[in-house]
C-alpha cells in the first residue's frame, strides 16, 4: 500500500488507514509473522541480494501481467466498508484486464466471490493466501536482464513495520515469483514498492521516513540502505526526499507523489497553492529537490507538474482520504487513474496525464471506498514486466 502523501487537513488524524488501527497486528500475529520470516530466510531457494545484469525496469515497459490481491478481512476493513473496497479492486482489475491479463490473489474461502465480483476478464487463484489488498507492497518487484531473463526480488515486507497482520502477505512475493516461474532474491532491507520508485536505468528515489526506519531496518544507515536498494533494483544513485513519519500506516510512500516516467523524466503532484498542512510541504520539497537533481548517468532531471484536487470539492469528506492521481497505473496501452469528483481537476489530471503518456488510453475510475482506506491505484497492483 502506498498513499498519503497529498492528503490535505486532515489534522491529527492517523492519515493513510488510521481508522484500521483497531485491527493492528496482535501478539500471536507478530510471532507467526516472525517464525514465517525466518523460514522464509531460511529457504535455500532465497539468496542474497547482488547487483548484476538484473534491473528494475521502468514502468512503461510491456507487461506479461498485472498481480493484484483480494480483500476479505472484516478485521481489517470492517464490515461496512469491505464490499465497497471489493467493489473498487474489481472495478481495478476489470478495467486493466481489457489491456493485459490480470491476476487476482485470493483466499480459498473467498475466491469464489472474487470471481463472481471480478468477472471472467480475471484469473482468481487460491493458491496464494493473502492478508489484504496492497500488492504493491507485499508482492515481488520482478526484474528483467536485457537478454530474455526474468527473476524476483522480495523487500521482506513485515506489514509497515509490523503495523498490521501480515503473516501470509510476508510470504506472497516469494509465492508469486514460483508460480510465476522466476527466480527470488530476498533484498537486504525491509520496505514495500510502494517506498521505492525506480526509473529503470540506474536512478531510484524514495523517502527516508518510509525506509530508514527503526520499525523496518533497524541499525541500517541510509548508505547501507542505498547499497541495499541498488543491489535489489539494478540502480546505483538513490534521490531522497525526507518525507513525513508517523501520519499514516506507510510512514509516507514516495509513488503517492512523485513517479518516474523515463530516465531523466519524472513528475510530482502539487498541492494547492493554499494548502499548508505537512503533505502539501513534502510534495514541494519533493518537487524542488528532484528539480535540482541528476540522474545516475549524470543527465539533467525534467520534472513535469500533476495538479492535484481542492479536498473540499472532492466527494468524500473523510480525512483520511488519499486522493492521488499521481498513483496511476500504466498498463499495456493504457494509463489507469483515479478521480475524485473535482470535476476541474479531474479533467485537468486526465489531459495531463495523455500529455505525459501519448498513444495510452487514459482511464479514469471512481475509487472511493479504497481512497477511504488511504490507496490508490498503482497500491494495489503488481506489474510482471515482458522479459
């Protein structure tokens, strides 16, 4: 899961599903994630992260498929909120499956519904347990090498710093990865894709509230957590932004904000002129520093503008709402975004974003219900690149 870092006055709220805190993560589920951690660490078939021909590539690049997990936890969502979030995952998954296969993560007891709810468009399997949604960050970050090659890369996910329950979302990147016939290799620092936005040809950026963090990588510098990220990612420069520790579950993913689009290319959405609150702040230090920036090869960083909505003309008054169309995704010929019923700046996300990306089709969906839950689009999804 991913996004927060535009919500605006929201206060002292939690922020970025605050409200889920009753459900946190219980002693007998920290020791079972734990135990399944170290046999996962265990596993001869994990190996130490190593840079090499492997990398990251950036997002634009053709997909063999989307991964994206189903929801059914009443412990975690509540009952009168699940079915509106199970709404908006199918939505998701409908809506990419016209332009590349999808894959949907299911439990065994509710895969049946997922299918009912997703439609024939979308492969449910029950294979691969889940605890919730975010598969941005509980699945594997797949990497190609140039020359046909495919493997998987796990962060080691531990629920946001043992926020929630986690103990089968810590075991789903090494799962997808062998069914999806890849490779694994267990990175050497513990974060979520959502943390970490790669631009696929050696430049990273990511901010330190998320990752150098006592809850994730205890005792890890940020050098040693640079050395870590480029050895998972194929990159060899890390561009940091502070960000903003403790206002929401994720502790400030960078891809709420700030995305890559190409080497070199990379695009920040703005708050409002007159929002103040400490989110507004992050995205315009985020903006002027990735302006001042280079990429790993030393070329100059062009950093395009996504205005973001007026969170008093959205539709949702919830302050823990993440309206982010800056957390789109790209799929095979299509880019997937949200809108929040700012009619203005919906309108003026969606010309932007066929700006940015011309010759996709630009999709627009209602995702209320999970924007409630503080997540967005890319959040929820796993791209498994062409090799």
């Amino acid at each position: 899961m991913n996004e927060h870092a535009v919500a605006h006055a929201r206060g002292g709220a939690m922020g970025r599903r605050g409200f889920l805190a009753a459900a946190g993560l219980t002693a007998a589920g920290a020791a079972l994630a734990a135990a399944e951690g170290r046999a996962r660490a265990a596993s001869p078939h994990v190996r130490a992260a190593t840079a090499g021909s492997f990398r990251v590539p950036v997002e634009d690049v053709r997909h063999t498929r989307t991964w994206m997990a189903w929801p059914d936890s009443t412990a975690i969502w509540g009952r009168n909120l699940l079915g509106g979030v199970q709404a908006d995952i199918a939505l998701i998954a409908r809506t990419i499956a016209k332009y590349e296969p999808v894959v949907m993560c299911a439990n065994s007891g509710s895969a049946a519904d997922a299918r009912s709810k997703c439609g024939p468009s979308v492969t449910v399997i029950s294979s691969i347990p889940v605890d919730d949604c975010w598969m941005r960050d509980s699945g594997p970050v797949f990497r190609v090498d140039g020359v046909g090659g495919l493997d998987a890369v796990g962060l080691n996910f531990n629920g946001w710093g043992n926020k929630q329950t986690h103990a089968k979302d810590a075991l789903v990147a090494e799962r997808i990865a062998a069914y999806a016939g890849a490779p694994f290799t267990s990175a050497g620092l513990v974060g979520e894709g959502g943390a970490i936005e790669q631009d696929g040809a050696g430049t990273l950026m990511a901010t330190r509230s998320s990752l150098i963090s006592t809850k994730r990588n205890p005792g890890k510098s940020q050098a040693q957590l640079e050395t870590a990220m480029c050895a998972a990612y194929g990159a060899s420069k890390v561009i940091w932004f502070d960000g903003v520790s403790g206002q929401d579950i994720t502790d400030d993913h960078v891809d709420a904000t700030s995305r890559f689009r190409a080497p070199g290319q990379a695009l920040v959405q703005m708050p409002l002129a007159t929002d103040t609150d400490v989110y507004a702040k992050d995205a315009r230090q985020q903006f002027q520093i990735l302006s001042a920036s280079t990429t790993a090869s030393g070329g100059p960083m062009a950093v395009s503008r996504l205005q973001g909505p007026d969170y008093n003309k959205i539709r949702s008054t919830n302050g823990d709402f993440l309206a982010s169309y800056a957390n789109y995704y790209l799929c095979n010929g299509a880019v997937i975004s949200g809108q929040f019923g700012d009619t203005r700046a919906d309108a003026a996300a969606r010309a932007t974003l066929a700006q940015l990306y011309p010759g996709r089709v630009v999709e627009q969906l209602d995702i209320d219900r999970l924007g409630t839950g503080g997540g967005g689009i890319h959040c929820v999804t796993q791209q498994q690149p062409v090799p």
